[in-house]
C-alpha cells in the first residue's frame, strides 16, 4: 500500500522531458502472454520455447497496475493504452479496466488486442468507458492470417471488428505489419477496405525488435513505397491530427472514403521528436522507448514500501532517460544489434 501520509498534486501538472517533449501517454502492458503466435512479434527463441514466460508473482498484480496510474495521473498522464501479449488473455482483466477508467483524471483510456477475444468482451469494454481500439490485422485472407498468427483466427477477429463498429466504437483502428514478399500484395485491399468501412486502417513498417527478430532488409517495406502504391488508387487527402493521436500519418482515400489510412513509420521517418510516451512492461519494467533497452525497475519500488514520492521518482527517471532518438540504424551498423527487448512484454 501507498503510505497514508503521502499526497498527491493536482491533476494535469504536466511532464516534460529533456528535450521539451511533453509526456501524457503511458502504456501498460497486463501480461506477455497472448493466444498467437505472429512470426513479427515471437522471436525464433520463443517460438522454439526457448524463452519462458513471466511466473504469476513477476507481474505487475491489478493493485500495483492501478496504483501506478493513479500516480501517473497525478504527474501530468492524461492518456493509458493497454497491451500486452494480449491484454484480453489476463484473467478479470475486465474487473480491472473497470476500476482503471473510474481513475479521477483520466479521461482517456484505450486498449489494443489481437481480437481474437474482442467480440465477447466489446459490451464490458463500452460500458466500462473504452470506446478506442486498435486491433492487429495482417491478412484479409484466413489460410495467411494462420501462417501469419499461427491460429485459424481470421473468423473469431472479424467477428470482434464487426462487433466493435455494430456498437459505435470510435475511433477503430486496424494495424498491418506490411512485409515484403508476405502481405504487401494485400495492400491495396487494405486501402480499398478503407473506402468502405468506417476504420483507420494503419500500416505499420516492420520493426527490428528482440535479439533474434525475425526482421531482415529483404521484408522491409517503408512507408513510402506503401503510400506510392497506394497512390495509384486515387487522391490521399491528408487529415488533421487530434490532441490525443499518435505518431500515425493520417490520411482519406479520395474525400468520399468511409474511413482513413494511417502511416507508421519508425524507421523511414522517425517521429521521436514528438513522442509523448512511457512504456511499463508486463515484467514491472519503465521503458521510454519502445526501441532502446534502458529502463528502470518499478516492480521493485512497488514491492518495497512504495510511497508516492518513490514511484513518482522511479517515473522521473524513466523520463529523464529518455533519448532524443531511438538511433537504432547507427546501432545497427555499428554493433549489429537490434532493440534486445522481447515485444511480447514490452508491450505492442
């Protein structure tokens, strides 16, 4: 427990990093757990059971996740995203979202999901206040998606789209990895999907990540040749971005378009001079950034008589490490290492 004495200052003081970069989005992820097996996100050591999960006492309990954020809030964090592995996957994982969005202060709360379990628990996630999604969506054909995922999924996460956008959810939000010589044929279905359906779809480049990353230059696809492709399909209109969005490039195919296309682009156009964001790994880890290895343990601070001054100091440093940049190409060259951190306990 936060000892009683300790007090708390007004919301919405504000955070602010060494390079003036505003911090008010944190990432929580509840568990590296997930029921896929995506051949970006699994390394080739976990999916040869190499690499094991996380035992139930080195996770972060729902007492110590909440309590953080009340914290974070507190600090200036007006805007959670839930991850995982797979969030949905952690058992009364509603229970805690349910106390999580009651959190004074925090109006903004969003979860991103394989989808495979979104369907069942839409109804819970709405009327618990969590009307955003983003949900991961490689293929538009199911014998991919299972080569892709590793499960015959492709029915169960449709299923869970179409009941997200029945009850109004807003915005919904629908990420592709594009890979060359894997899904980048399916692009141009991935724009036209976007026509016709009120979605941001989201394509997102490939992303070097764990110390046996099935990532390599050949399935590389950047941002731009995506956009060039999908250029020839008609006008890309761009958007305006809200307060609250992401790094995304956000666009409408033709003025006449249902829903949006969103470009990400971590390598071919970093957006780390605007990044707004503190990551806490399903392992109780602060992350600054998703593609640097640095973080702070906060699991040990809440296991060890946590005040609010010890888990706010802990947040400090955690930002006060943050890089100006991810510099992972010169890492690359220089040593050949990647980002060494496993993608299913940072957090997607």
């Amino acid at each position: 427990m936060i000892q009683e004495n300790s007090s708390f200052p007004p919301v919405g003081n504000g955070l602010t990093d060494l390079f003036s970069r505003s911090i008010s989005y944190l990432r929580l992820s509840l568990t590296d757990r997930c029921n896929l097996k995506c051949m970006y996100c699994v390394t080739e050591d976990e999916s040869a059971g190499c690499l094991s999960k996380l035992q139930h006492n080195e996770l972060l309990t729902y007492e110590e996740l909440l309590r953080v954020v009340r914290v974070a809030v507190a600090m200036g964090i007006t805007k959670v995203r839930l991850t995982g592995g797979e969030p949905l996957v952690r058992r009364n994982v509603m229970d805690f979202i349910r106390e999580l969005t009651r959190i004074e202060g925090l109006g903004d709360v969003r979860i991103t999901t394989n989808g495979v379990l979104l369907a069942q628990h839409a109804q819970e996630l709405l009327d618990a206040g969590v009307t955003k999604v983003n949900i991961s969506l490689d293929s538009l054909l199911p014998k991919r998606v299972a080569e892709i995922t590793g499960a015959d999924c492709f029915d169960a996460v449709w299923r869970g789209i179409e009941t997200v956008l029945d009850l109004g959810f807003s915005p919904v939000k629908l990420n592709m990895v594009a890979m060359r010589h894997i899904n980048d044929d399916e692009i141009l279905d991935f724009a036209r999907m976007s026509q016709r359906l009120p979605l941001q779809v989201r394509f997102i480049e490939f992303m070097p990540i764990g110390a046996s990353s099935r990532w390599n230059a050949d399935t590389y696809i950047s941002s731009d040749e995506i956009m060039a492709r999908i250029a020839t399909l008609g006008e890309l209109i761009p958007l305006e971005k809200g307060r609250n969005d992401g790094p995304a490039k956000v666009f409408r195919l033709g003025a006449d378009a249902a829903g949006s296309l969103g470009f990400i682009s971590p390598l071919s156009h970093h957006f780390c001079n605007r990044c707004n964001r503190l990551r806490l790994t399903s392992a109780g880890a602060l992350r600054s950034c998703l593609l640097h290895d640095e973080e702070v343990d906060l699991r040990s601070v809440l296991r060890n008589q946590p005040t609010y001054e010890s888990i706010r100091e802990a947040m400090l440093t955690a930002i006060r490490n943050k890089p100006r940049g991810h510099q992972l190409e010169e890492r690359m060259q220089r040593t050949g290492s990647d980002c060494h951190g496993r993608m299913s306990r940072i957090g997607g």
